[in-house]
C-alpha cells in the first residue's frame, strides 16, 4: 500500500474552499451523515410500541418520544428543495403554539427520540393564531429543506396558511 500526499495539500483545501464560497452551487446535493427527524405523539400500537411510552390524552391512547423520520443516514437530498412534508394535528387545546424537537441519529431507523443514537438538533415554535379553531381542526404541515450548511424547518398553520421559518446549524451539531 501506498499513500501519496499531494504538494500542498493544504493550499489545495484552502482553494477549494475559496470556489465554494464564490460559488456555492458548486455542490447541489449532498448525502446525510445522518438520519433527521422530529418528535411526535403516535397512535400507540400494542406488541410494537413500549408500554412505558403510553399516554392517554383525551381518551386516545398514544405513544410518546417516537422519532418520525425525514430523512435517513446515506440518503442523498438536492440542496434547497424540500424533501418531505408531514401533517400533525395539535394535541392540546390549551397550547398557544405548537412546538416541533428535530432530532439527529447516527441509527438509520430509531424507534424513539430518546434512544441513544438521538440528539436533539433544535426546537421550533408555532403560534396558534387562532385558537377558537377546534383541536380537531388544528392541523399543520411540517418540512424539511437542506441548505449548504443549514437546515431549514418550514412549518405552516393549515387554516390560516401562516408560514413560520426556522434555520438550524448543521456545522455546530455534528
């Protein structure tokens, strides 16, 4: 075996670095490190949820911390283009927002966001503008959209079409 170190290796990172940053559409996919996702409430399933995670609201019963997965470890996503939108209703009619916990895991399929290949990345709040809607009709749309170095949460309150925007670092959680 042989290894062979380029002159100025260095300079050549320095330089590579120097086109990006005058031309950042120089890379226009890129493949996950890892697998992104939020927490959510999901309807609890005997024999396959953990008995500990049951809760019961409003008479449903529920499984709490469960990861819902976006994208996982080697998946590639194109830059600047949303690669999945999910539905989630409010579970609580006193909640003035709705909030949403991303998660990381170096896992490809983790089951809840507590296991130990999970981090938390960040929080997102949405505020419920109107919250004569009943909780039943309280419904909003969540997605992800990867940046060159950031993450970017969409978030939109479904009856009223209000967008909220959130960029999270991807450079200082890795």
């Amino acid at each position: 075996m042989r290894v062979i170190i380029p002159a100025d290796a260095g300079l050549s990172v320095l330089k590579g670095a120097v086109i990006f940053g005058h031309d950042s559409s120089l890379i226009s996919q890129r493949i996950c490190k890892k697998t992104y996702g939020v927490e959510m409430l999901a309807r609890f399933i005997n024999g396959r949820h953990d008995n500990r995670k049951k809760v019961i609201i409003d008479g449903d019963e529920l499984c709490k911390d469960v990861f819902d997965k976006y994208v996982e470890i080697g998946q590639t996503v194109t830059l600047n283009e949303c690669v999945a939108v999910r539905n989630y209703r409010a579970v609580n009619e006193e909640d003035p927002y709705i909030t949403f916990m991303v998660y990381t895991s170096t896992s490809k399929n983790p089951m809840y966001v507590d296991d130990v290949s999970c981090a938390k990345l960040g929080t997102v709040e949405i505020p419920i503008t109107d919250r004569s809607v009943p909780l039943a009709d309280r419904y909003f749309t969540f997605s992800f959209v990867f940046g060159n170095t950031e993450l970017k949460v969409q978030a939109k309150e479904t009856r009223t079409g209000k967008t909220l925007e959130a960029k999270l670092d991807l450079l200082g959680h890795h």
